[in-house]
C-alpha cells in the first residue's frame, strides 16, 4: 500500500530542486506548483545517473535467494562488489559535474537497489541503506528516482518501496494531501517531469488523462522518466515498454503521445548509452539511455555505433549469447522500429550524463566512464 502524507514544507532552499509539484497516483489529474517565480525560458541543468543497484550481501536472506533465485547469486555478489569498491567513485565523479554545472538535482533512472533480498525485514533495510549511501554523499541536490524492476523484486520490497524510497524521493516537494505514488510529476517553469511507473497497470492511463489538456506549443518540453526503453535500440530490444506485440496497442497509444508532445525520454534499464529519435505520426520524440553501473574502473568503451544506417535487425548480434531462442523475436522489434528511426547513437559503456536546458535548445553531455569531460553532447530536442 502506498504511505499517505499531508502536506510537507519545504526542505532546504528550492533552489535546490527541479521544482516543486503535486505527486499523483493513478487516474489523478495533473497538479502542480511552483516554490517561487522563475524566469520563463532560464538555463538550468540536471543530472542524470542511470541503474544502480546498490547492494550489500548482508541485504540477503541466501537460502532463499539459492532455493528461489540461483540463477541470481552471482549477479548479487557482483553487485555488492560495485557499490563497495566502484560506485563510489562514479558517484565522486558525479558530485563533481553538479559543482560545475550547478545541477538542480539527480535524476536517477531506476533499479536503485538489487532487490531479491528474500523477506520483507530485509527489503527494508536493504532501501534505507540506500538512502542513506546516497545522503552521505551530501550531493547538495535533491535525488527523484523513477521505479525500476529490481525495485520491486522479492518479498517486501512493494512495500519496502512504497514505504521508504516513495517519501524520500518526495521530500522538498509540496505534496498534495493524497496518497504517494511511484507516478508523479515535477514542474519546473513551463517544463514538465513525467516520472512514469512502468509496473503498475494504470500508469498508461493516468498519462494519457495527465496530457490529456496540456498545450504541446505551450514552450515546455516534456521529459518522460522511465526506467525501461520505449524504442528498442539494441539486442536486448524485447526489454522495452510495451515492447511486445501483445501490447502492440498499448505501445501505439504511448508513440503517439510521446510524438504528439515532442517528448524527451529518459530511461535506463539496460546498461547501455544509446540515444534516439523516433518518428511517429504525431510528431518525433528523443530516447536517451545512461547506465551507472561501474563494473571495472578500468573499463573501456566498447561497441560505439553511430548512423541511423546501422539501426537494424543485426543488433542482435551485439549480445550473440543472449537469450537464442528470442533472436527471430528479437530481430522481428528492430526491423519494426527501424524505418521510424530518425537518429541513433549507442555505446557500451557505463557513466553519467548532465542535461542543460536553454530558452531554445536541450543538451545532454554525456561522460563516460570516469571521464572529467564530456565524451559526447547531444542535441535532445526531436526535429
């Protein structure tokens, strides 16, 4: 069940924040608020930290993830590793680009935590650890996380999440006096935050009646947070939001909206860097994925691919040993998706990107690894 709250004041300066808005749950029309008059059309800039999961073995009741997870030992070992030995560097970089951007915020993609810790007791501390890394970090920013599915993965964590993460994230903002939701906007001037809950049902229509009267001239854009990818942009491209033709009308309904508003998604999930620009009938819309999970400090870029040309089935080949008997499936979602691509870039690699907003234009500096400059800026706005 979700924690229910009354209105918050404010934490801290709302300098701080992306801006302050009204969180809502499913079939709840759109709110929001704003702590203090800003500029129309200001430079700000965001940050923007992909999957996490943060993870500790003692987070794990281990008879139960070898009898109900084996397949999942290993990852959790790997995990804890990260958090222990790597993510704290990522996270030093992080910290710094803040200073130097003036970030107003983290924007943190999903899968914050491993999950699968076996009961609820666990789940629970497993989530406040978590918080707890990131607060004493003093990032000097609030963090607004958008729910991933090692989130809810395991006894407890539905309720680990609803009950600790949800508040946290919701801290500094002037809420309604309605219940919290993992779906929840955040305006800042005329832009818009959509922070999309891609496992709760009701989430496609609360979006629709969200936009339902917004304005697409209105001047702001639209930034759609989710953790998995909308478009599919590499061999993993069955683990995308609505990906399957099962959900094919679904996954219409979602294009022409995000077309319609000119959307900027921002999703995780798959530990890539990958941006891209669908067309729809509507209108074009932009993806950019970013992954924060620093498997080796002395990783290097790999798989850097560039060119709407090299959009296609052969992505596949990319992961050959992922998932064989999904391959024809697999290749079936490229080869759909491909004469709506409009631009594309991918790499293998893992670090951070930070967002810059201007009266006419969206960018996304995109760093890799521990690099202290940018790799790559992007050009976010779709054509």
């Amino acid at each position: 069940m979700h924690t229910s709250l009354n209105r918050r004041k404010l934490l801290g300066s709302s300098a701080g924040l992306i801006g302050l808005g009204v969180l809502k749950g499913p079939g709840s029309s759109l709110a929001t608020t704003s702590a203090a008059p800003s500029a129309s059309g200001s430079n700000w800039s965001f940050s923007l930290l992909g999957d996490v999961h943060f993870d500790r073995l003692e987070h794990h009741d281990f008879d139960w993830v070898k009898r109900e997870q084996p397949n999942d030992v290993r990852q959790i070992e790997i995990y804890s590793h990260i958090t222990e030995h790597n993510l704290p560097a990522l996270m030093h970089n992080v910290k710094r680009t803040i200073a130097a951007h003036h970030c107003t915020s983290v924007v943190q993609l999903g899968d914050l935590v491993e999950g699968l810790c076996g009961n609820e007791k666990l789940a629970r501390q497993h989530c406040a650890d978590a918080i707890g890394f990131f607060k004493d970090l003093d990032l000097g920013v609030p963090v607004r996380v958008t729910k991933g599915n090692h989130d809810v993965t395991g006894p407890g964590s539905v309720a680990a999440y609803n009950d600790i993460v949800v508040p946290w994230v919701a801290e500094g903002l002037d809420l309604a006096p309605e219940p919290l939701a993992a779906h929840f906007t955040i305006k800042h001037d005329r832009d818009l935050f959509v922070y999309f809950d891609a496992y709760d049902s009701a989430s496609l229509e609360w979006f629709e009646k969200l936009v339902k009267d917004r304005d697409p001239a209105s001047g702001g854009r639209l930034f759609f947070v989710v953790h998995p990818p909308v478009v599919a942009y590499n061999a993993r491209s069955a683990w995308c939001l609505f990906g399957k033709e099962r959900d094919r009308e679904k996954r219409q309904r979602l294009y022409q909206l995000l077309g319609r508003h000119h959307a900027i998604v921002l999703c995780g999930h798959l530990h890539k860097y990958a941006f891209v620009e669908r067309e729809t009938s509507a209108g074009n819309f932009t993806q950019l994925a970013v992954s924060g999970i620093a498997y080796h400090l002395d990783d290097k870029p790999e798989d850097l691919i560039s060119g709407v040309e090299n959009y296609g089935p052969d992505l596949v080949d990319l992961e050959p040993g992922h998932s064989p008997e999904t391959v024809a499936e697999r290749r079936a979602i490229l080869e759909r998706e491909r004469p709506f691509i409009r631009r594309y870039d991918y790499g293998n690699f893992w670090g951070h990107a930070v967002v810059r907003i201007s009266p006419g234009n969206v960018h996304a500096d995109i760093y890799q690894l521990l690099g202290e400059q940018p790799w790559k800026t992007i050009p976010l706005l779709p054509a």
